[in-house]
DNA sequence: ACCTGAACACCGTTCAAGT
DNA sequence: ACCTGAACACCGTTCAAGT
C-alpha cells in the first residue's frame, strides 16, 4: 500500500504522458537533458568557477536567449543538475528495496547505491548539495525548487518503506518518542554529512587518512547499531551485504565507472 | 598530555604574539576582523547573493583595493568568514571538556555548542559549509584553505579527546578495526549533515516537519548508542544534559540570542 | 511563438597614480 | 609601502529585431 504510492507518485514524474505534450514540448525537453548534459561536461573539464552561460551556450546549438528560455538564472541551471542527480538516485533506491536479504541489508544496500551514484556522477553529486545552499535557493526559480522538493519527498516515502521493512519484520524496533520519520532523517543526514565531508577529502587531511576503508558504511551500522536494527553489525558481515549489492543492484553503474563490483 | 597539545596547537593561533607584530600588521588584523564583520552583516540583511566587493568596501571606510589587499577573491572572503567561524567554535568545544558529567554528557555537550553556534551566528555557520565546496575552493587562496585546514585539524584533535575521555573511563569500548579518529569522523558527519539539513529546513516539507523536537540530539544519540556509549540513551536523560550544558556552558552566547538556556 | 545575439548593466579584479 | 578609485574585462541578463 505504501509501496503504491511510492510508485504512483514515482510514475507522476518518471512516465509523463508524451501523447499529451506537443511536439514542442517534447523537443524542449530533450534540449533541456542536451544543456544539462553540456553545463556538466563544463564543470567536470574545467571546474564550477568555470561554469558560464556563455560556455554552456557556446558549447551547445543554441544561443544565449535559448539557454534562459530553460533557466532563468545560472543558480536555476544548479538546481536543474540537482534534479537530474534526484530523480537518477531515485530508481537507485528504489531497487534496492527488492534487494534480497535482511531489512537491514536493504536499507545498506540503498546507502550502496547512493554512494555508487555519489561516483559515478560526483559533479551531478555536489549540485545535489549545493542546491541547498543560500546562493541557489535565493536565486533559482521557485518552481524548480518545488520539484526538487516533491523529489526529495519521494526519496523520504522510499526511505520510509527500508523503515517499514524493519518494523514489520520485527528486526527494528523504535523506541517510545522515537517515529519512522525521524529515522528516515537520521540516515538522511548520516549519508548526507559522510559523502559531502568524503567529497572533500582532498582538501582535508584529517578525512582523507582514512579513506583507505569503507567509512561509508561504517558510518551507516553505527547508526544502525544505534537504533538497534537487528542483526547488528557485531553479528552480521555487512561489508559482504555492501559487496553483493554493488554486484546485484549496480552492476550496470559500476560498468559505466569502470569498475567491477 | 593530549590536552597538551590541543592546548599548544590553539595557543599558536589564538595568542599571538602581539608584541611580535608590528603596528601595522596589528591593524590589519584588526581592520580584517572589521571586514568579516561588514560582509556577514551585509549577507544578513541581504542575501548571500546579495554579496559584493563593492558592497562591504561601501560598507567600510576603505577602497575595494584594499580589500582586494586581505582577501584575493569574493571566494576567498567567504573562506576567511568559514575561519572566523571555526575559531569561535573551537573554545566552545574545548569547553565542552570540562563539562561536569559522563564522558558521554561531554561529548553531547560539545554537539549543543556546534547547535548554539549554528543559531547565533547561522552566517558563518553557512560559511564553513559553503567553504568545503568547489565553487570556493577553487577560488580561495591556498594560505587560506591551509588555515582552515590547520583548525579542522584542531577540531579534530579536541574531538579525539571526548573519545579517549570516554576510553578511559571504560564508558565507550570500541569494536575492534574502529579508530578513535573513526569515531571522531561519525560525530563529525552526523553533526555536519543534521545541522546542514535543518540549515534548509525552510526549503523543506519533510525536514521542517520534525523541528518541533530535538532532532540534533536524537540523531547524536542514535549515533552514540550505535558506538555503545554508556549511559545509553534508554538509561540516562540526555535532553536534561543538552539543557544543562546550554545553561552552565553557553548562557553568555545564548544570552546574545535572547534565548533563556 | 520562439529564437537570436547585440547591447546593457553589474560586478570582480587590476593597476597607474597618488600619498 | 600602502591606499585609492578609475578603468577594464568578463559574464549574467535582457530585449528589439528577425524568422
């Protein structure tokens, strides 16, 4: 029932009716896939500083007046990478609730895919950050804002379902005071703060001597050792659930990078 | 001896010399510090988007030359406003050591100053988010990422000394293959990410919704529970804790706010 | 109705001239 | 040695003219 609606509202965004939109509209939207592909080349070859209107414009067919008939700002344009990044992690996550094992190695099998997402596009990646950021929402269009909302809605109501899971099978149970919600947000943050402190490992020697193993998924059990999701990480081999998921979920993924699962 | 060095490593960067420093070069530090000040106000009353050079040299009794002579690109302001804040964090957790509790209660007492500082100075607290991202990076100068780098180090350095208080004490026994710096990096991403969520939770339906209570801690506690931290958080009141801490280690900065702790 | 690109305005950055 | 602000270059954004 909860899974309906997952995919009732999935299928809202994802399978637009093209019968219902002119070809116009459909020759729009495949420009504006085309310019979101273009600005991201851009940064990926020459940095986000780089980034211009006139570049994208120049590296594209269209003129300038084109590229704001798509986004009315350079920060709308971030957001647009943002929703890009959302509604590719979103199939991502929903796949790993069909993971085969426990309710707990689901839910770390969808951390799996958000961190093979998170490098296999790391520029679409920071564009998710950084369109929470001050310098976008107070520049990019309100609409495009509400979108990367209702995505972000989305990926809540899947996130409550690995929640769901857990309870249901009796392997999570939530303390009195303490809602699926909260838990949702919880691993929310966790993979938020961890991929964006790893993403910047670089410039940061105290994160960067650790990379050497999965912290990712280090991070993830400490949690859910904390909420008690059973079998706890003193019990169960997840680094072998984290292995299997990135060959059984994302193997398609991992080809693109280069790498093997 | 750990202290020490914390102890040392600050002393290098807040007590300065002075005697060491010529007039001039004191008055350039005092006329940055100036600046800072201009800049966040101007982003306060207007916007990060609103933030010009031109605007804080208006703002100022000098030309945009001599800003040009403190920070080398808009950027790099934005780094010297994430070193501002991290200097101001630093104490407030080093405070937080000498918090009359539980290693535990100390460790939650340092996370109720990050959470305070977020409040009473959210501009910079944005700040020293905005500065791990490329957009900054790459255009800040490298002397100046290197000090930010130097407090992160420090930052850490304080963290390691909650955990090894927590050692010690026999309250926290890690698991093995899990690092005190491990650990120190949990804290630090789930700290990092709440506070980043809930920075946005006005552009955000499924965020705003749970700010009625207190997410910060909860997610803290998920995370302590998960390192099995003793008390746990089904054994002891830890809202009492981040109360206590408000009120005997931070009323002078609540007080600033007008919040009663 | 939509596309174009010249034109405009703004702002980051520099630097010759001044003290 | 440092400060100044005019000058410059670049880039985001607009819009009159074209199709």
């Amino acid at each position: 029932m909860l899974e309906q609606t997952i995919e009732n509202r999935m299928s809202a965004i994802y399978n637009v009716d093209t019968s219902s939109l002119s070809r116009k509209q459909l020759a729009m939207r495949d420009r504006e896939k085309e310019l979101l592909e273009i600005a991201r080349d851009v940064v990926m070859r020459e940095g986000f500083a780089q980034l211009t209107m006139d570049k994208v414009a120049a590296a594209s067919s269209y003129s300038k007046g084109t590229i704001y008939n798509h986004f009315n700002s350079k920060e709308d344009l971030i957001a647009a990478l943002a929703i890009e990044a959302l509604s590719r992690e979103l199939p991502m996550f929903k796949r790993s609730l069909a993971f085969d094992g426990s309710s707990r190695e689901k839910c770390i099998a969808m951390h799996a895919g958000y961190f093979v997402f998170s490098q296999l596009e790391p520029i679409l990646s920071m564009c998710a950050m950084v369109s929470r950021t001050p310098a976008v929402t107070e520049k990019s269009a309100p609409e495009r804002l509400q979108k990367l909302n209702e995505l972000e809605e989305i990926a809540v109501s899947i996130g409550d379902a690995f929640i769901q899971n857990g309870i249901n099978s009796g392997e999570l149970v939530l303390n009195p005071g303490v809602t699926s919600d909260n838990v949702v947000f919880a691993n929310w943050a966790m993979g938020f703060g961890t991929n964006a402190l790893v993403h910047n490992a670089e410039h940061s020697t105290c994160v960067s001597r650790q990379l050497n193993h999965n912290i990712v998924l280090q991070n993830i059990n400490f949690l859910l050792d904390g909420l008690g999701w059973k079998p706890l990480s003193t019990e169960f081999d997840y680094e072998q659930t984290w292995a299997r998921a990135r060959k059984e979920l994302f193997s398609e993924e991992l080809a693109l990078l280069g790498q093997e699962a």
